[in-house]
C-alpha cells in the first residue's frame, strides 16, 4: 500500500505568481467587469421585452446576490478537488450561462441563465483565483491583490463601448454570444492556477501499520475526531459564531445598505444617459469614463490607505457619505459634460470605497478570522446585492424618471454610514472601558 503525502511550499512572491496575477486580473475583469459593463445589455433587453426597469434589473440583481452566496460553495469544492478544476467549471457555467441567455424567450429564462447559472460560474471562478492569488503572495501581496483588481476597471472600460458595438452590428443576442464565447477563457485562467505544492510518495512503516490495526478499536474516537474536523471545515468558510459578535453584525449591516446603492448606478447609468438624450457611444463611454476614475481611486486610497494617516474607519466613512452625496447629485446632471463629471467623481469615490472596505474587516475580526469571516461577510451582503437594483427599478417604474434610482442609492449609502458611525463608537466605548479596567487593576496592585 503507498499513500501520497502533500508538501507545502512558501509563497515565492514573484516568479510564477506573475500568471496568477494575470489569471486573476481576467477573472475580475471576465466578472465584475462584466456585471458593471452590463448596462448597454439593459437597454437593449428591456426595449426588446418591453418590460419594466424593475423586471429588467432583476437579471444583474440575481447574478450579484449568487456570485455572493456562491462565494463559499466556491471555497468548499475547491479544498475537495483543487482550485484549477473548480475555475474551469466556473468559467464552463458562465459561458454557458450567457450562451443559453442569448435565446431566451422571456425574462425569467434570462433570470435562470445569465442571472443564476452565470453568477454561479463567476462564484466557483472568482472565489478560488482570490484564494491562490493569496498563497503566491506574502510580501508583496497588496501590491498583488491591486494588480489583480485593476482588471475589473480596465476591463470595464474596455468592453462597455465593444459592448455597445456588438449590439449594433449584432442585437444584444449575438452580442450575448460573444460574450459567452469570450468568458471560455476563464477556464484558461483556470489552467494557470499551478497549486504551491508537489507530491511525495510515502511507504508506510511497520509503526503505521500498526497504528492502522489499533484503529478497530478507537471507532468512537474517530467519529468524535471527524465530528471536530468537518465543524472545523465549516467555520473556515462560513464563521456562523460570528452571528454573537455585535462589531461584526454592525459592519454587516453597513455591508448591506452599501450593497443596496453599490451596483445600482453602474446597472442604471447608460440608460439615464439615453433617457437625457446622450448618443449611445456616448452612453457608454461615461462607464468608460467611471471604470478608468475606479482603478484610479482604488490605487490611490489604497496607498493613503497605507500611510495610515487617519483610522481606516474614519476614511471609509467619509468615502461613503462622499459617494452617496455625488449620488445625490445625479440628477443635476444632464448633458454629457455634466455626466462625464459625474461619471468621474462617482468612479473616483468608488474605488476609494472598495480600497479600503475589506482592510476595516479584517480590523474589526482580526486576521485570523478573515477568511471565515470574508465568506460570512458575502452571505450576509448578498441580500443588498440581491434587492438593490430592483427597488432601484421600482422607483423608476413609479416616477417615470432613472434620476431616482440613483437617489435611492444615495440614500442607502448615507444609512449604511450610520452603521459605520454606530461602530466606531461601540468600538470606541469598548476601549475606554478596557483602560479603565486596566487602569483600575494597576491600581489596585499598588495599594
């Protein structure tokens, strides 16, 4: 009998890793790049069906809210059968996805196919990249993770006006299928994903043989031990003792009312701009516009970041009030400069937010429990995820006027501040009382 035995290699922080990076930069882009670029297919899909913009947002609200709830499937299959296979089915399910989309006949097809199936493919496809991007990188790793990141902007930027060239020369159905066509190559990102390890085989000695034969007898004990290790299994992916820790419910809180303005005004920008009249390649270049702005802020706040020159917390509180009030101001703007400025402002503010946002987490569980809490955290989040765009859509519907699904989103981003506030100062009032207790034992060891 001969058994395999797994030998761990530290991160090279180089070297290789450099694949993994572009690996994962098409991943973000082949993903979140695509939800965001998603606007110019809105347009199309809910002149096509004449529908409403709530039905219509519903297929970006679905696709959102499973990438969330997906995100620790991702995480779980990819410890069973290893991070490659799991990115080559996820990039198989979200090219089959917006394949199978492209002849929808009705809405609810679209919500099954590019809502659920492809959204599923984006969470076994993004999850596990993050994951390995993570165990190549040590030292380097945030300059790793910005890297990585970026695609999701440069991507945006670049397909939101391909997009739109392939609706004209195409319709939005053969423009569907290109784009299902384009997303295989997530399962080539899959194929660079070489794991940090080699194997080793191992003879067993006498000693192990013995200790096979000892197990007849210990049954118990082993249950018991796989008991331990299967609940152990759990909370790596999903920490649901996080639920009793009141700082990780608040941050969650704010993670929801923040999902609930974060992806409606990428979804709803194209089609207000059409709305004021704006030339559609005009329309898409303002998602052009806040994708280069995006990539821009996140490089920059996360270097202020860095400095540490305030509390992150106070930062992302003031980036997230920043952002709803550029939200808030939307419906202001009406020609294409206008648009352009606040395409810019809002892509700016934006990837000051995301910067920072998984920074204060790890801060408020501590490091050790971010992985777990990461998964939580997404779980939690996915319901803004999921309800976002469409009461963002409802209030379209009522009003007659996109310009107040962007102030819905404002004003969920102002109440998911609140949160932050509310956290700051627990935290805070948490401190004081610690002092005073140390300060009160020192004092009593005095005397």
């Amino acid at each position: 009998m001969e058994s395999a035995v797994t030998r761990g290699i530290g991160p090279p922080d180089g070297g290789y890793g450099w694949f993994i990076v572009l690996a994962s930069f098409l991943v973000f882009g082949l993903t979140f790049g695509v939800i965001k670029s998603f606007g110019v297919f809105y347009v199309e899909i809910h002149r096509y069906f004449a529908t409403t913009a709530t039905g219509t947002s519903w297929i970006t609200s679905i696709s959102i809210a499973t990438v969330h709830i997906g995100a620790p499937v991702g995480a779980a299959m990819s410890a069973c059968v290893g991070h490659r296979a799991v990115v080559m089915l996820g990039g198989l399910l979200s090219s089959v996805g917006m394949v199978a989309g492209a002849y929808a006949q009705n809405l609810l097809q679209l919500y099954i196919t590019v809502g659920f199936l492809t959204g599923f493919g984006y969470a076994l496809t993004w999850t596990p990249t993050v994951a390995m991007l993570g165990c190549y990188f040590e030292k380097r790793r945030p300059m790793a993770n910005a890297l990585a990141s970026a695609g999701e902007c440069i991507i945006t930027f670049l397909f939101t006006p391909f997009f739109q060239l392939l609706v004209d020369e195409y319709s939005w159905r053969g423009a569907m299928l290109v784009l299902g066509a384009a997303q295989l190559n997530l399962c080539v990102c899959g194929a660079l994903l070489r794991p940090l390890s080699n194997l080793a085989e191992k003879r067993p000695t006498e000693g192990d043989r013995l200790e096979e034969m000892s197990q007849t007898h210990m049954d118990p004990q082993r249950a018991n031990i796989r008991s331990q290790s299967l609940r152990s299994k759990v909370l790596h992916y999903v920490d649901y003792t996080l639920i009793a820790n009141p700082h990780f419910m608040l941050y969650s809180m704010f993670g929801v009312f923040a999902a609930l303005g974060f992806f409606a005004p990428a979804l709803f920008l194209v089609p207000y701009a059409r709305s004021q009249g704006i030339e559609e390649y005009q329309a898409a270049a303002l998602m052009s516009i806040s994708a280069a702005l995006d990539l821009f802020g996140r490089l920059l706040f996360g270097w202020v970041a860095n400095l540490r020159l305030v509390q992150t917390i106070h930062q992302l509180t003031v980036t997230v009030i920043l952002l709803a009030v550029v939200l808030l101001l939307c419906p202001l703007a009406s020609t294409f400069t206008q648009l352009a400025a606040f395409s810019a402002s809002y892509g700016l503010v934006f990837g000051a937010t995301v910067a920072i946002h998984i920074t204060v987490l790890a801060e408020v569980v501590g490091v050790s429990r971010l992985g777990s809490a990461l998964g939580f955290f997404m779980l939690i989040r996915s319901s803004g995820g999921l309800l976002g765009p469409p009461i963002a859509g409802f209030f379209i519907d009522k009003m007659g006027n996109y310009s107040t699904g962007f102030l819905m989103a404002g004003v969920a981003l102002i109440l998911s501040a609140l949160f932050l506030l509310l956290l700051h100062h627990m935290t805070r009032r948490g401190r004081d009382t610690q002092l005073q207790a140390k300060d009160s034992s020192s004092a009593t060891e005095k005397k």
